[in-house]
C-alpha cells in the first residue's frame, strides 16, 4: 500500500518559518513511528504570485484535489496589499476551499493548563477547555443572492441573504454528529430560530439527521444565549455546530477562550474521497504575521497542532495526534515560551526552531 499523501503549501510571511517546524514533526513520525507521508510541497498565496503571477497555479489546485491532504501555513503581507483583488494571496487559499468544497470548517478551543493564566476569563472556567465548533463554510449569508447595494427612493439599500439548502444543512450536521461520536457523543446545535426561518429549517434538519446518531445527545440553543454561556462556562459543551456567520463570531470568541493565536489550529473537511478519506485542508488560525516575519519569533504550536488535526482527521491516528498534544502540552508545562505567550516581565522567549526542536525532544520522551 502507498504512503498517505500530503501536500505543504507554507505560504507567506511566517508561513514557512512555522512550516520548518512541523516538517520537523513529519519526519518524525517517519523514522520513529513508521508513519512515512509522501510529501509535496508547493507555492500558494504572495509567494505563488511572485513566481507565476497567480496566487494558485491551475497545477497546484490539481494537486490539492488530488493528495489524502493539505497543510497550509499563511498568505498575505503588505507587498500585496496594492494588487489587484483577483490576485491578491488571499484569492488562493480561497479557490482550495471554494474547488474543494470544504463545507465543514472545525475550529478546536483548547486551553493547556500551562496558559490558562493567558486568558481574559478567570482560570477555573477555562482550565483544561477542549471543545470544537463545526462552523458551515460554503454557503448562509456570506454567499447567499440576492446581495449587493441597491437605490430604493432616495436612500441606498445594502442587502444580504441567509439561504440554506436542506443538504447543506444535512451534511454540515452529519460531520459534527460523527466528531461528537469520535468525542464525548454531545452536540449542540445553534442558529436563531426565534426569528429566522432559515433557523427553523436547521433546527428540524439537525434534529432529523440526529435520528440517525441516536448515542449524541443532541440540544440546541439560540445563538445569542451560544454566545454567552461560552463565555459563562464554555466547558458545559464539547462539539457545537453552527451556521457561516454565527460560527465566525462564535469560533472566534471560542479561540480567545485560550490565549493567544499562535496557538490555534483549523481544518476545513469536504465530501468524503473514493479512499473514504475527507476532502481536507489544515491550517493554522493565525496569519502571515509580517511584523515577526523573518525574526525567528513566530510560535509554530498552531501549525504543529493543525498536523496533529490531520493526524486525527485524516490519517486515522487518533492516538498519534494525542501524543503529539501531549507532547505540546509538555513543553508548555515545562515553561518553554515563544515571545507571544510571554506574561513575565523579564523571562526568555524562546526561538521558533527551539520550540519545534522541544517538540520534538518530547515526541522522543514518549516513546
Ligand atoms: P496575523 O494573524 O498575521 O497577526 C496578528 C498578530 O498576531 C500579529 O501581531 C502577529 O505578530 C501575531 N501572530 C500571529 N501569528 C503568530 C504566531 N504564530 N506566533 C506569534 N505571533 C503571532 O493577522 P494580521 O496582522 O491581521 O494579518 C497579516 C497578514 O496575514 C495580512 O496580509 C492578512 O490578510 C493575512 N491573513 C492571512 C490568513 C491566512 O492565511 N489564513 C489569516 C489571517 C490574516
């Protein structure tokens, strides 16, 4: 049987500094674990541009749709903010997620004991904090028509449309009932039924599609009072799954739960593969960071973390991605700090590549 697939698109600014990093880890799980990954690796986003006046050849899309899964680290930078729009870094990454259709975006919120401190709530109601948030990503009001600004008399009308789909509803509910399953079999539900009727629907279809999940306790809550017990007491939740708007704000309020963004990771998972392998793109939260870019002071734990999803979610290895956590969470309770999550007056940063070497060493010390 071939090695699974992988495909590493760095990017921009800290993209490939992080990305170093977690090659780092890949090859470790090739000498020591005898996980060997046929590895790719290509251009996206200002440095694609640079070299082939697109931010994503035709080539590498073919690529991206045809690997077990991509690993992506950041795009943009201010040398690209004057382009032209259809060319800007950011157009790449969203032509993977758009021709790969990556419906279903998972936002963990993971707070290791170690940064509980960095948080802005009190440390009980984040230590230990580990949920996801199922965010719809191809469709509801982002993309819904009609759209646009329009002359109504003699004021200007800006209009948007919620629109969802009984299937884009059903298949968005069935990834977040099979993670609840991989996890504590809890799902909650949200959107605004109270006074949309585009929430009605989704309340009815994920309630349908639970039918079939009967071991998933199921609730559901209107998105507002979502958004408060998050911030309440975010560990009454484990899988929550909601619509494209509410699951930006919600996953971003989520991921400030834990600290810092270089901390975060992502994935964005499509139909499933003739190999019966999701369609999927991992990506840390964070962007290109231009303002540590070169420096050596990026933290690579949202890009090893992103891998660690892959780990999971892709490749079936459930138990490697909890070593590799653990092995996150050790170097962190062991008081390794990147310049990001530094509280201390006076205490040492240490380097983006001291960091991943760290990792690495307590990849070892598992063993
Ligand atoms: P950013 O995430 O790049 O940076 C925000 C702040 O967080 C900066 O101070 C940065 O130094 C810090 N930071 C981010 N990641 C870090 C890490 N791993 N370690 C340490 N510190 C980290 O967001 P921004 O400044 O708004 O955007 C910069 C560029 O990145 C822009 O061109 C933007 O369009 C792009 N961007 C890309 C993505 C993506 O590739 N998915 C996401 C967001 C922004």
């Amino acid at each position: 049987m071939s090695n699974p697939s992988l495909l590493i698109l760095p990017g921009d600014g800290i993209g490939p500094e992080v990305m170093t990093e977690v090659r780092k880890v890949i090859d470790w799980y090739g000498t020591k674990r005898d996980m060997a990954f046929d590895v790719s690796e290509d251009l996206v986003g200002g440095s694609a541009y640079d070299a082939h006046g697109t931010p994503l050849t035709d080539a590498t899309m073919a690529k991206a749709q045809e690997v077990d899964a991509v690993l992506l680290g950041a795009v943009g930078g201010p040398k690209y903010d004057a382009l032209d729009f259809s060319v800007k870094p950011e157009r790449g990454l969203l032509r993977l997620r758009k021709e790969m259709d990556l419906f279903a975006n998972l936002r963990p919120a993971q707070c290791f004991d170690a940064l509980a401190d960095f948080s802005s709530l009190k440390r009980d109601v984040v230590a230990g904090l580990d949920i996801v948030i199922v965010r719809e990503l191809t469709s509801g009001i982002y993309f819904g028509e009609p759209r646009g600004i329009i002359e109504d008399g003699n004021e200007r009308v800006g209009i948007n449309t919620q629109r969802y789909t009984e299937s884009e509803i059903d298949r968005v509910a069935r990834n977040a009932f099979e993670l609840a399953m991989r996890r504590n079999r809890k799902l909650c539900s949200m959107e605004k039924a109270n006074v949309m009727e585009s929430g009605v629907l989704w309340r009815e279809v994920v309630t349908e599609v639970g039918k079939d999940y009967p071991e998933v306790e199921l609730s559901h809550m209107y998105a507002d009072a979502g958004a408060m017990q998050l911030c309440r007491w975010p560990k009454q939740f484990d899988v929550i799954v909601t619509d494209n708007l509410f699951g930006d704000l919600l996953s971003d309020a989520a991921a400030m739960l834990t600290g810092s963004l270089g901390m975060l990771p992502s994935a964005s998972l499509g139909a499933p593969m003739a190999n019966g392998r999701p369609k999927a793109l991992y990506e840390p939260v964070h962007g290109s960071a231009p303002d540590i870019a070169g420096q050596g002071k990026a933290n690579p734990i949202a890009c090893i973390l992103s891998f660690a999803m892959a780990l999971r979610y892709s490749f079936d290895a459930g138990d490697e991605a909890t070593r590799l956590e653990q092995a996150v969470e050790k170097v962190l309770a062991d008081g390794l700090r990147t310049a990001d999550l530094l509280g201390e007056e006076g205490a040492q940063p240490v380097s983006t590549a001291e960091m991943g070497d760290a990792i690495v060493a307590a990849l070892d010390a598992s063993l």
